[in-house]
C-alpha cells in the first residue's frame, strides 16, 4: 500500500469546504468512536496527543505542540502531524501535516453545529479573533452557509482584524471590521469565538434571542470564551461529549459553580446530525462548544486520503 505524506501547501488546493464538512457529517452517522488523549508540559508549551478508533473508517493520532507565543517569535502557534491508519489491516496510509487536518476540522466541526443549530434565516456572522483559524472561519462559512452576507470581525489589536479583511478581501470574501464588540454581538445572527482567551471575551447580556453562539478557542481546565450569563441562559450542545464536559473550562467551570449541571448539556453531534435534538424555537440563544477531538480529525484525515492518497508527488510505497 502507498503510504503518502501530504503537506498543507501540496494538498490544500485539492480538498473544498463542502466536501470536509459533508464527511463530518456523514461520519457522525456511524458508532461512537474510542478516544484517548494525552497532555504533557507546561500550560504555555504543550504536547497534545490525540488518537481514535471509528470503526469502518480507521485510525488516527495527530501529536501537535501549542505555543501561546510563538506568534511573538514568527512561528505558528500550533505544530505537527497527523496519522492515518486504514481500518481491515491498520497500515499506515497517510502522515497529513497538522494544520490542513485541522484547519478543516475545526472550521468545518463548527459549520456543522451552525448548519444544525443556527436559524435558517441567519444572514450575519461576527467572528471574534483575527488568528489563523478566522480565515478558516470565513472560508468555512461562506461555503457551508452561503446566505450569510455580511461578516464583521473584532479582534483585540484592530490592526490585525483590518489584516485578515485585506486578505479575505484579496480572496473575493467582503468582511468588514468592528471596534465595539459588544454593540457587534447584539446585531449578529452567528458569533463565532475563536481566541486564546482565558477569561470570557463574550458576555450573554450583549447576545440577542435568536443568536446561534459558536465557542471554539477554549481547549483546556483554565479556559473559556463565554461568561455563566451566556451559558445560563442559552441551550448548551456540544460537538462530543467525551471530549468537552470533564476537560474544557467553557464547561467545567460553570459546573463546578453551580451555573449549569451535566445534564444541561443537550447533546452532542451524534445526536444533532440524526435529529435526535436541536434548536426547539427561533428565539432561544444556542451555544455549541467546539471541543474537537481525535474522531474529528480521523473523518477529516480519511476524507483527505480519500480524496488525494496516491496522487502526490513524492509518495513513497
């Protein structure tokens, strides 16, 4: 069997938005998958392993590191490779570099919870944060819920939200840039929180009824996007919930204050693509905790073989 090595600047051309966020969708079809994740270092510096049995799909471990301030020294926050192993015989088939599984991962996992949760009639997206992954955002968006015309963006330096519009701009994506975020929020149908913040940015007094909350930044204990206003008030899903309810602070904190309890959790993907739960009246505020995980990647790694696997040059059999 070939194995292939894909890097983002080979291979980002040839997989669409559509396509990413179709497999996702499909993928949450089949069973509930085996997970198991592993955090080593310091909470500046940190070594994130992640792997998944999904059965008929495959496996996959994607190990990447998280450096809050490499940014500071010119290098990517996040860095490192993913692994896909074929399901009948476990052959390694592919080593994907990191960030184009996770780029369509996370962007795609959100769309997905918009597609399900978010009003139909939802025409305005408010990102917060200007990071790599709001270009994804904007990308993701605009394919997957192509009635949203107007996307504003707030980031904590003005100049790097003007940056990301320029290069949407440049991409034919009209994004506009907002200084008051909390006047933004009250005017969008869709937030999308896309920051390192440990402390809530997004506040529920400034979201209207209606609002679908999309709440992606928070992976770890100690933080969080969204303050106990928002999260008491809003119907909380979440996109698995092996992955967020004991492990990210957008949750454990709350409960652990006695803001929500488990069971306020309505339900993840695997309940939301089937119909199972969803948005029950066009005036409750939804919020969908994007937590990721080791699943999601190995839908995107398969769909990404699937699509490529042996058509690279410099595959190695």
């Amino acid at each position: 069997m070939t194995l292939d090595l894909i890097t983002y600047a080979a291979a980002h051309g040839r997989i669409d938005w559509t396509g990413a966020i179709a497999a996702l969708r499909e993928g949450h079809r089949a069973g509930r998958p085996k997970l198991g994740d592993l955090f080593l270092g310091p909470p500046q510096g940190t070594m994130l392993t992640r792997a998944a049995y999904l059965p008929g799909v495959g496996y996959g471990v994607k190990a990447v590191t998280v450096f809050d301030q490499n940014p500071a020294h010119g290098l990517p926050t996040v860095q490192g490779a993913m692994m896909f192993f074929e399901p009948d015989h476990g052959t390694l088939c592919a080593v994907i570099e990191s960030a184009l599984v996770t780029e369509f991962k996370t962007a795609g996992d959100s769309v997905l919870g918009a597609q399900l949760l978010a009003r139909p009639d939802s025409t305005s997206l408010l990102i917060v944060g200007a990071g790599t992954l709001a270009r994804g955002l904007v990308r993701a968006y605009g394919a997957g819920m192509p009635q949203i015309d107007r996307i504003q963006v707030w980031a904590r330096r003005p100049e790097q939200a003007e940056a990301l519009a320029r290069q949407m701009a440049d991409e034919g994506y009209g994004v506009t840039t907002v200084t008051d975020l909390a006047a933004a929020a009250g005017q969008a149908d869709i937030i999308s929180t896309a920051t390192m913040a440990r402390q809530p940015v997004l506040q529920g007094d400034w979201v209207r009824p209606g609002t679908h909350v999309d709440l992606i930044g928070a992976y770890k204990a100690d933080m969080r996007e969204a303050d106990d206003a928002l999260m008491r008030k809003a119907r909380v899903f979440v996109d698995s919930r092996a992955t967020t309810i004991h492990h990210i602070g957008e949750l454990t904190i709350p409960i652990a204050a006695g803001v929500l309890t488990e069971a306020d959790v309505i339900g993840d993907l695997y309940d939301l693509v089937p119909g199972d739960c969803g948005r029950a009246a066009s005036d409750e505020i939804t919020v969908f905790k994007n937590g990721g995980g080791a699943h999601l990647d190995t839908m995107i790694a398969a769909h990404i073989a699937a699509r490529i696997g042996g058509a690279l040059p410099g595959a190695a059999d």
